[in-house]
C-alpha cells in the first residue's frame, strides 16, 4: 500500500493535468483499475488518513481536524471500538511494516509490528524561503536540495524495497507513505528540468468563480497563510508553481516506480496486490487558491488506482468511490472476513467490471455537518448553516456556477441530500485544527466542553 502526501488527480492514469510526468504511476495503471472519481473522506490529511485506517466516516468519529495517532481511539465511542485496517490484517496472521507517513504523523503504538520510522516534518527545508515568506504554512517552491539522497523519501523507498527483498514466512500487509508533493515544493533541480516551464498548461480558473456560493463556504475555506492565485497571477508566480507541484510529483513517482521494480524482481511478484493512493486533493489555483480544505472537487478528488495479485489487463472506472473504501475492499481482496464496522463499501465489483451499475456516492465531510455528496453526475453540498451548493459536473466540470438556488433542480437536491449522514458526532477534542477562525472556533469550544 503507497500512500501519498496531497496528491490531487493530476496523474497521466488519471488525465489530471496534460503535462504531468508520472510514467511509473502510469505503468501501474496498465496492469490495474484506476479510479478517475475518487475521493477522499476529508479534504486534510489527519481526518482523512484517520477515516482510511479505521474504516469510520469522520461525522462517526467526531474527528474533524488534526489528531495526534496515539489518540484516535480516545476520539469518541465508535473511534474506541474501531480496528486499524493493519491490526485487523495483523489479528488475521499478517506481517505488517510500515515506512514514512501512514496516518497523519507516524503510526500509532502497536499498529503495525515493524515501524521503520519517518524524520519529522517536510523537509529537507532550504536555508532562507524561496518565495513564499509566511510561517503558518511550509508552502514554498523552488529546487532544493542538490541529491534524491537528502529526501525523506529516497530512504522510505529504500526501506520497503528492502522489506520486499526478505524472506516472509507469513502474507504480508506492507504500507509506505511519500510525502512529496506535500509542500514545501521543493525538490532537486533534476526534476524541475524534467519538467518544462514552457510546456505546462495552467489549471482552469475563473475570476469570480465563488460570486455565487455561500459565506459559509468562504468562511471554511480562508487560509490566509496561503497564496491565492490572483496573488500569483500579480506576481507572474502562477506556471513556476505548477512546475514545481509537477516535479515533486514526477520525483515521488520515480520512488514509487523504485518500490514498484523492486516487487516484480521479488518472489512475491504474482502474489501481491499493489493500492496507491493520495490522501485527498489539492488545488493549484484553480477557485483562487493554492490549497486542500475545502468541499469542493479539486480539493476531495484524488488518485486511486489497484492492480490485484496477478497482472490484469488496463481497466478505468469513473464510479465515484471513497478511500473509506479501502479498508473493505482490500480485506475482502485477501479473502479475509469482512469486518462489520466499516462504513465504506466494497469496491470489488468494480475491479471486475468498471462501469458495473453503481447506485453509491462519496460523502467528504469538512467539520460537523459540513458535507460534500458526490454521485455519478452531480456534487451537492450542504452546510451547517443550511447553505448548499449543486454542481452539475456533465455541463461545468469546474464547478463554476452553483445551481442549489435553480428550482429546476430541486428534486436532485432532494435525492442528494438523502445520503447525507445521519450522525454528525461533535468535534473530538483529541481533534486540533485552529487555521483558520472558523475552525479555530470549533476546536476551542470543543476543548471547553
């Protein structure tokens, strides 16, 4: 299992972004099923991680922000009971290892029998900030260091290889999380060259785009600390980020494409199944931000592709489907028995027959009642407030123009909003997330109580 830091759906399996690099993601998807609607479950890493490896919906768990890993199960009741996905392939008589970034720092205590650790942060981090001045965020961009070899994530890559090259006794569950392109954006000047200013495209962006949404969702998603694109549009900065999200992707992806290389040598070749995936998305300007955190798409969907024990021929589902649904998927892959507590769904039938009939939405929820329902066709967000948004993704696959306030969409509202959870637990006050005034707020009234 790879997991990877703020990958968006930028990569070439996934058709994200034409002038992105990732030619060893890219190989994977050849012999497996990519997810082209995938999304995850929070748009921020430490709920979102939290969801995948307890199999619980956030508005279960009561964990909305940042959670220090020792404390997920101190989150609320349902947390408590909960099962990390690798202790219940543990319980079922797996070796489990585990490298870098699996849940929102390291691992928890006892989750996994051999941890082979992650260095603290994001960096290496350049002597002085290239561009981006402000300390509430590791947002930067420019090449640094000078090796592969002073990244984090050369040795993560190294380690798993290594594990793949024992002899196991046992099946096991091994997990590895990248942490590029987590910001900053900086890795070494190789892989900016690899990727061309001159031939990046820009994202999509229309000024104005959020005239017409809810103040709740400009509330949830100011991050001042955070440029914004027409920041970078004044500055002339807008294609230089890009190219450097760009690198640090086609730098992790070269990692992968080592982790990767390093199974088909093995014994374990024809026996291993392979899931990659980002922990949400991200935008890289388009709705004037260069963030995650909000309920939008760019910001929920991400890269989600599963290659089964043996090499299967190329095959591409645009189901929407939920990294909550990893947990049950892969259990079942293995043949163990399902376990009842989890909250997403199966997504096997998709592996044999991607466009099989699929009733089932993506539900990504961004502090309480806060949630995002993504179907087939169309996004319906709902606020706590009562405010919503509807985004037709067949006529503005940019979500562009809300259609909540159309009266000729009025009963899809009401199909969509159906789905929402029926639990909204409250904000754990194990869950930290103080960014923002408005989230900043909920996690103070939460301590208090």
């Amino acid at each position: 299992m790879l997991a990877i830091d703020d990958l968006n759906s930028w990569p070439g399996a996934i058709n994200g972004q034409p002038a992105t690099k990732t030619p060893n993601i890219d190989r994977l998807a050849q012999r497996a099923t990519t997810f082209t609607n995938a999304h995850a479950s929070a748009p921020l890493c430490g709920p979102s991680r939290a969801s995948i490896m307890t199999g619980l919906l956030p508005s279960t768990t009561g964990i909305y922000g940042h959670v220090k890993d020792d404390d997920i199960k101190s989150a609320n009741v349902k947390a408590a009971q909960s099962i990390f996905l690798s202790e219940y392939f543990k319980r079922h008589g797996y070796y489990t290892a585990a490298v870098g970034k699996i849940f929102h720092y390291n691992v928890p205590k006892g989750s996994f029998d051999v941890y082979g650790g992650r260095k603290k942060g994001f960096g290496p981090y350049a002597p002085t900030r290239f561009k981006w001045k402000d300390k509430g965020t590791n947002t930067d961009w420019g090449a640094y260091p000078e090796k592969d070899e002073q990244m984090p994530d050369y040795d993560s890559a190294n380690w798993l290889i290594n594990q793949l090259q024992l002899e196991h006794d046992k099946p096991f569950f091994i997990a590895g999380g990248f942490l590029r392109p987590h910001v900053p954006w900086t890795v070494p000047q190789k892989w900016f060259d690899m990727n061309p200013i001159d031939e990046i495209d820009l994202p999509p962006y229309l000024k104005g785009d959020l005239n017409d949404v809810p103040e709740i969702a400009k509330k949830i998603t100011e991050f001042k600390m955070m440029p914004t694109t027409e920041w970078a549009i004044k500055n002339g900065e807008w294609k230089s980020m890009v190219q450097a999200y760009l690198a640090s992707i086609s730098f992790v992806d070269h990692y992968v494409g080592e982790v990767l290389e390093a199974l088909e040598k093995s014994q374990y070749a024809d026996n291993t199944i392979v899931v990659l995936w980002g922990d949400h998305g991200y935008d890289v300007g388009e709705k004037n931000r260069f963030a995650k955190m909000s309920l939008w798409e760019t910001a929920t969907k991400t890269t989600l592709i599963i290659k089964p024990v043996k090499n299967s021929a190329k095959s591409v589902s645009n189901r929407p489907v939920s990294l909550l649904d990893l947990y049950p998927t892969l259990v079942n892959m293995c043949g163990l028995p399902m376990n009842p507590a989890n909250q997403g769904h199966d997504i096997t039938p998709l592996l044999h027959n991607p466009q099989e009939k699929w009733d089932k939405v993506v539900i990504t929820t961004f502090g309480p009642n806060n949630h995002a329902i993504r179907s087939d066709r169309y996004r319906y967000i709902h606020y706590e407030d009562g405010s919503e948004e509807l985004y037709d993704h067949t006529s503005d696959p940019n979500e562009w123009y809300n259609l909540a306030g159309n009266p000729s969409y009025r009963a899809v509202k009401n199909e969509l909003k159906k789905r929402l959870p029926d639990v909204n637990a409250p904000w754990s006050p194990v869950s930290q997330y103080t960014s923002n005034d408005y989230f900043k707020k909920l996690t103070e009234n939460a301590n208090a109580n």
